[in-house]
C-alpha cells in the first residue's frame, strides 16, 4: 500500500477512468486529474468524489458498517476498490438495508430483479465495487452499452503484471472476463498496453517490470503488493462465481 497517498487520492485514481468516459460523478474530469497529478487533495475535490452516486454511497455505508469515521479512509477506499478485511466485518442485514436505502436498487430494479441480487447477499456478496458490476451495473441499464464480457471487464478492477514500459505506455500480462457456456471466467493471461494517463511521478511514472497494477476503464491506477492483489481477486471471483447464478 503506498502508505504516503492519501485515500482521497487514491479514490480519485480508481473514479478517474469511467469518469473520463462520462459513465459516473460529475462532469469535472479535468479538475479531478489535475489533482491527481499534484497529489494534493483538499475540500473541493472530497465535494466532488460525493457526486459519484454509486461510489460513495458505498463508501459511506463501508465507513459507517465498520466504526470509521471517514467515508474516505484509505481502509475504506481500499475495501471497497481491491478488497480487504473491512469487508468481512459488515452484518448482512445492514448490506441489505443499504442496497434498498442507500443504492435504492429495489426502485432502480424492480422487485423481481432486486430479490435475484438480494439473495446473493446472504451467500456472500458484499460492498465491493466487482459485485455492483457483475451482479447490479449490468442490470440497471443506464447506458446503450452491451453488456458483453469485453465491456464488464473495463467497468470491473483487474490487475496485470507488468512486461514492459515503453514511454507513455505500458504492457501488462493480464486475465481477461471471458464466458465460456455462457458463463463469466477469468481466461487464460493475455498481452494488453495501456496509456499511462495519471502522471503523478511516485508510482505511476516510476513502473517497473515485475510491478503488478491495478486497471480500471483502461487505466493503470495504482502499484499493489501481492496481498492487495490475492484480495481483488479474491472478491472478483466471489462476485462472478455469484453473478453466474442468475446470468
């Protein structure tokens, strides 16, 4: 964990890429990469991450389920991003309650769809971003996407391990979404470069061979250690093993 980033930041790193894409916050994608670039948060760009809908909703929920009094402490932020022990420490009850309250999911999904997804909170399912994907995001239709395999695999946090840097880009090993019998899988590692878009010099300018990354929408967001790494994947096909119940 890169112990000097604060969470806001870090947040920050992880909203950027479906930002940019104007798939959720606010229209202020400029704003929140200049801050980013600086490393530097403060009240306004707190103010601004409150308007991702989704995101910090849960955040909050995270936060207040597990006695901290920051919706953006870096635990929080990790929690719900990668993964971690937080996760574990929230009542079902309290997970079902803020899906109906806090997400509104029943209202955006109706009944019938809403008691799919509810269920799966009682098998497991909990407030990481990867379950909203596979098992809520999908079904909401908000956008004129098709929810094809290659398009969940943007909206989801994957990591790859770095094979090369190359300037402004970088090629990472990686493991794809993929269906096979029409269901979700991880496939087998594949050669994928990206653009570094974030240009803050302490980690993202500085990537190595070896080096593992986390991605969102395309973007390499952040270093992670091997056990931030075993945590995102092990909440990722948690939540694909349960979206595959009602695919």
């Amino acid at each position: 964990m890169n112990g000097f980033m604060d969470g806001v930041i870090r947040c920050s790193r992880y909203a950027f890429g479906p930002n940019r894409l104007h798939y959720c916050g606010p229209d202020a994608n400029r704003e929140i990469l200049s801050y980013i670039n600086e490393s530097e948060s403060d009240p306004g760009l707190r103010q601004l991450l409150r308007e991702f809908e989704t995101m910090f909703p849960y955040l909050r929920h995270i936060a207040d389920a597990t006695g901290i009094a920051d919706p953006f402490d870096e635990r929080v932020v990790e929690a719900y991003w990668l993964g971690n022990e937080l996760l574990e420490m929230i009542d079902t009850r309290a997970f079902y309650r803020h899906l109906v309250e806090g997400q509104r999911i029943k209202d955006k999904l109706g009944v019938k769809t809403f008691n799919l997804v509810a269920e799966k909170v009682g098998q497991g399912a909990v407030p990481h971003h990867s379950f909203h994907v596979f098992d809520i995001w999908k079904r909401s239709g908000h956008t004129n996407h098709e929810h094809t395999p290659e398009f969940m695999d943007e909206c989801r946090v994957g990591w790859g391990t770095v094979l090369a840097t190359d300037g402004p880009t970088i090629s990472v090993s990686t493991e794809p979404l993929i269906m096979v019998h029409g269901k979700y899988v991880l496939g087998n590692p594949i050669e994928r470069k990206l653009a570094r878009r974030l240009e803050a010099e302490y980690d993202i300018e500085q990537i190595k061979p070896g080096d593992v990354v986390s991605i969102h929408w395309g973007v390499p967001c952040e270093v992670i250690n091997k056990h931030q790494a075993d945590m995102l994947k092990k909440y990722t096909l948690r939540h694909i093993h349960l979206a595959n119940q009602t695919v």
